[in-house]
C-alpha cells in the first residue's frame, strides 16, 4: 500500500495545463477534467460545520464540555466522513445510535446552510474558464447526498457538474481514492495524469492524490504546510490565485 501511495504522489505533483491551443476535454493532450471537492473548496462551510459540531458535542457534554476549537475541528472532523467522524467522538455508541445522531447534525448543517453559502472568490470566472475550454466537470464529495444537493442549489450550481460523487456511495468514501476512482470513470478519463482537483483537506487531498489527480490545496481552513504535506501541486487562498491560472495555462 505505502509503495502504491508513493508512486500515486510522484505522479501527482505537477499540474498538466491546456494544449496550446487552449482547448481542454480532448483526446491529444491536455486538461480534459476537473474535480472538485464542496465544503470548504466550493463554499466556505467549516464555519457552520463548526458551529454545528461545537452545539452538538456541548449538548452531549463531550470535549470536557468545553467548545471545540479550531484545531480541534480540523483535527477531528474537518473533510472527514461522518462514520469515521462519530466513531471516534461517540465510540460507546451502537451504529444505529451514531446515525441517528449525524443525521441531527447534518438537517442543523442544512438549516444554517441554506441561507449562509457562498461562492469562494474567483470560483465563478474559474468555472466558466472551465466551460470556454471543454474541460469535464465533477463534484466529488464526502458529504451526505442531500446536503450535497442543498450546497449546490445554494450557490447556483445545480445541474452545473455532468456528475455528483458522494462518498459514502462509493465502496469507500475519502480518504481512499474510490470516490476521484469513479468521478473519472463517469466522464470517461482515463489518464489521472490530465484531470485537476480541487480539495481543502488533507484527507480529501489524499484521497485524490491516491487516485494520481494532480491537486490544488484551497487554504480555506487548512494550513499551506498541511495540504502540501498531504500532497498538493500548489495551494491558494481562492480561485482568484494568480498563480493558479499561471500554473494551468500554456
């Protein structure tokens, strides 16, 4: 396993850029898909998730009944699926028990949600540099269907992606790459090395690294030490990073 996840990150260290004719999505080189991540890649959501985890754990009297941080939720919870994410908060708990309790958490995520998202700045001139040039497009996410579902139609992108990959239907959801495995698969790439990630975590960003996608960390909430130590080709603030489109153009 250690030999195959050294190879996905050599492989994944250089971001490829569009022919020189500017074109992407095409069979002779190039840009041909982008894949991006939702909570804290699209939108800023960490502050709400944060807020959400913080209400839920102090009403349990976890975390010595103290609220939970900043490092503490990056430690702990951000970009992480919620099987994982309660089996370790609340390990005394039966499966059933455990759902029952994300699921009160994820329609608290929804209320707050639905009039709270934004789109990352730069994001919108970003997507539509995507759709000048042909690029295939793919939402890869850990987070539940219809919270999924919920953050798109927020932030105007409801039926924007060809495809919506959730984690948690795929075999295994992030931190293995099954999810980037199969947002590929649907858009028919087939070479890892000429599709892009988008990803705020390092358990995102590893699982796209494992998958041989070369990936942009979106310092959102994660240090630029962490997301390069998990493997990103280049951090950013936002979309509006001059070095991205520096980095992704001929």
């Amino acid at each position: 396993m250690e030999a195959v996840a050294n190879r996905a990150l050599a492989s994944a260290r250089e971001l490829p850029k569009l022919k020189p004719s500017g074109d992407g999505g095409g069979t002779t080189g190039g840009i041909y898909a982008v894949l991006f991540d939702m909570d804290g890649t699209l939108c800023d959501t960490d502050p709400i998730h944060h807020e959400v985890f913080s209400d839920l754990l102090l009403a349990h009297g976890k975390n010595r009944g103290v609220a939970i941080d900043a490092a503490y939720f990056r430690a702990h919870i951000a970009g992480r699926a919620n099987d994982d994410i309660f089996g370790e908060i609340w390990p005394e708990l039966d499966l059933a028990a455990r759902a029952a309790m994300a699921d009160e958490k994820e329609a608290a995520f929804r209320r707050l949600a639905a009039s709270k998202l934004l789109r990352l700045s730069g994001l919108t001139e970003l997507l539509q540099w995507i759709d000048d040039r042909g690029i295939r497009k793919v939402a890869v996410t850990n987070a539940p269907r219809p919270n999924a579902e919920l953050m798109l139609q927020a932030l105007g992108l409801e039926g924007y992606f060809e495809h919506l990959v959730i984690g948690d239907e795929c075999a295994r959801a992030k931190p293995f790459p099954d999810p980037y495995i199969e947002g590929m698969r649907l858009v028919g790439a087939t070479d890892a090395a000429r599709c892009v990630a988008f990803e705020d975590s390092p358990t995102g960003l590893g699982a796209a690294v494992l998958a041989g996608i070369p990936t942009v960390g979106v310092m959102t909430s994660q240090s630029r030490e962490a997301l390069e130590g998990a493997g990103a080709s280049l951090c950013v603030r936002d979309f509006d990073a001059p070095e991205l489109m520096a980095a992704l153009q001929p």
